[in-house]
C-alpha cells in the first residue's frame, strides 16, 4: 500500500501538466468596398466539402507532399464544413444586396439558386502560406442543373506561424472566395440583363 501511494500520486501529476486545449473558429472578413451589385435570384450555400484528410475537429498543417501535422490541442469549435458553409454565407451577405442571401438552416424562398462547394485542399502548408483549392458550383432554382461552375485557387500569408495566425488566414480566405462568387453572380446577372454572353475573366 505504502508502493502504491507515491506511484498514484506522481500518475495523477502527470495529468495535471497535460497541455490545455484552444478551441478556434473561423470569423467572418467584411467587404474592402461597396457591393458588388444585385443578383438575378436569391442564393443560399447548399454544402461545403471538404476532403477526409481535413474533416476532423483537430487543426492540420501540411509539412511536406505526403506529410501533415494533426494538433491535439488546438482544435476547431466546430465542424470545418459546417463552420465553412456559415461563415461564407455571412461573407457573402455582406457583400451582396439586402435579401439575396439565405442563411444556412433558414428556410429558402421557392426557386433559390443553391451554391455547393467542394475543396480539394484548404490548409497552411511548409511554404508558410494558407492555400485554398477548389470549386464552386451554382445549382439553379429547384433543379439539380449545374448553371455556373468555377474552379477556384486562392493563396494567402499566414500572420503567424501559430493556431490563431492559422484561423485568421483561412477566415481571410472564406472572405476572398465569397468575394468572387459575389462578383462572378453580380457580372453574370449584368451581362445576362444586357443579352450579352461572355465568360468572365479568370480571376
């Protein structure tokens, strides 16, 4: 008994000097300048996906081609695809006109067009920069039609080599590629008001 008292003791020590846990989410980035101007229909972000790789609550950082690191201790707040899908609706509500975005979980008026998004890589690599790769789909009216489809390709520097300077990168990033579907939606509508068709500009 006399054995076990000491061995208890130094056990339970070592669980008191586990590091803490930080929780982050991504924050919503407003608009540099005025808005972009109507859209033809209201629009809501249907679904954010991301890969597996990045689909966990544990913060990742590439490190090489094949390599990652997984934080235990510093996490997400929430689901990344969850947590995307919001924070891009918000970004884009900020940039479009009042009552053209329907936020997720709100019910949508009949014939909303739908935005899905799907990534193929949204983390901070060993460059020391935030990458975001994807596409953006935009579904039209209560159809499963695809009526707009970009691929999408955004880099960003990370303020800090730390979690928080990582969550503020990628949060500028949501920011940035709300940016363009706002802007790509507003010069679609214009061109299609003016019976002009025209792909828009690569960004």
């Amino acid at each position: 008994m006399r054995r076990i008292a000491p061995l208890l003791a130094l056990l339970l020590a070592s669980c008191g000097s586990s590091p803490p846990t930080h929780y982050f989410m991504l924050a919503v980035v407003p608009q540099a300048h005025e808005e972009y101007g109507a859209i033809s229909t209201p629009i809501m972000v249907a679904s954010v996906n991301v890969p597996p790789s990045l689909d966990r609550r544990s913060m990742v950082r590439r490190t090489g081609v094949n390599t990652v690191v997984v934080s235990e201790q510093d996490r997400w707040a929430a689901p990344l695809g969850a947590m995307i899908q919001r924070v891009l609706a918000q970004d884009l509500a900020m940039r479009l006109p009042t009552g053209q975005v329907v936020l997720p979980e709100s019910p949508p008026p009949p014939h909303t067009n739908r935005i899905v998004v799907s990534l193929a890589q949204f983390e901070p690599t060993s460059h020391g920069n935030v990458v975001l790769n994807g596409s953006w789909s935009l579904l039209a009216g209560d159809q499963e039609k695809t009526a707009l489809y970009r691929n999408i390709a955004l880099e960003t520097g990370l303020p800090s080599t730390d979690a928080k300077g990582q969550a503020l990168a990628m949060s500028r990033l949501v920011g940035q590629l709300a940016s363009h579907i706002a802007e790509t939606l507003a010069t679609t509508t214009r061109l299609g008001q003016s019976g002009t068709s025209r792909k828009s500009a690569k960004r």
